[in-house]
C-alpha cells in the first residue's frame, strides 16, 4: 500500500504544489482546507506524515497540531510545518507541540521529496 500523506493548508494552490512536487513517488495525498478538517481526518484515518500550515481558517496549524498530538494514534506520526511564517518564536512554538519539522515557503519539490523520504520510513 502506498504512504498515506495528509496536507492541511487553506491555499489550493499550496496543496497544489505539494500534489505536484511529489506526483512521481506514488504517496496517496489526503488534503483538508483547515486545521479543524485535518484534526477530523487524523483522528479516523492513519498517515505516515502530516504537512501542516500556520495560518488558516477556522482552526489554525498549531491548535491542529497541538490536537493531533494529542491522539494515541498520532505520538509518533511526523509532522512538519509548511508556511510562510518565518519567526523564530512561532518555530519554537512549533517544536514544543510537537512538530518534527518546518519548511518556510516557497519551498523546492526536490529537497521536499528528500525529506519526506527521510521522514516516512517505509
Ligand atoms: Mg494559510
């Protein structure tokens, strides 16, 4: 079967861009508008990575990581961070709920293909 990735961010473009950037390695990429959509989706479905922004609608990617982390299910699954939010602050706020990474847009598909390989281990 192949790797489940959950892309959360509010942009279609955004979420375009991942789709694209990692069309030629066969993950299945489930997509969610908000934080609060994302949180439903990794509370009744398994992910090997979850790709989340900061600012979105409804519910924001730190209260979404934060609810993610939460789950039994979702201790270890790796999380990173997509944003265009470039402070240190919000990445050390980032790190302490519990996020495995963070990529500041715009980012490259090729070193993003890269980690997400690292990250999944398949
Ligand atoms: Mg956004």
């Amino acid at each position: 079967m192949n790797s489940r990735i959950l892309s959360i961010d509010d942009s279609p473009t955004m979420r375009m861009l991942i789709r694209k950037a990692l069309k030629e390695d066969e993950y299945e990429i489930i997509e969610a508008e908000n934080g609060q959509e994302g949180l439903d989706l990794a509370q009744h479905e398994e992910f090997s990575l979850i790709f989340v922004d900061v600012n979105m609608p409804i519910m924001d990617g730190f209260s979404c990581v934060e609810g993610i982390r939460a789950m039994s299910q979702n201790r270890e699954t790796p999380i990173v961070f997509l944003t265009t939010v470039n402070s240190k602050d919000k990445m050390e706020k980032g790190k302490t709920l519990g996020a495995n990474g963070w990529i500041v847009k715009p980012f490259e598909p090729e070193p993003l293909r890269k980690l997400v390989k690292v990250m999944i281990k398949k």
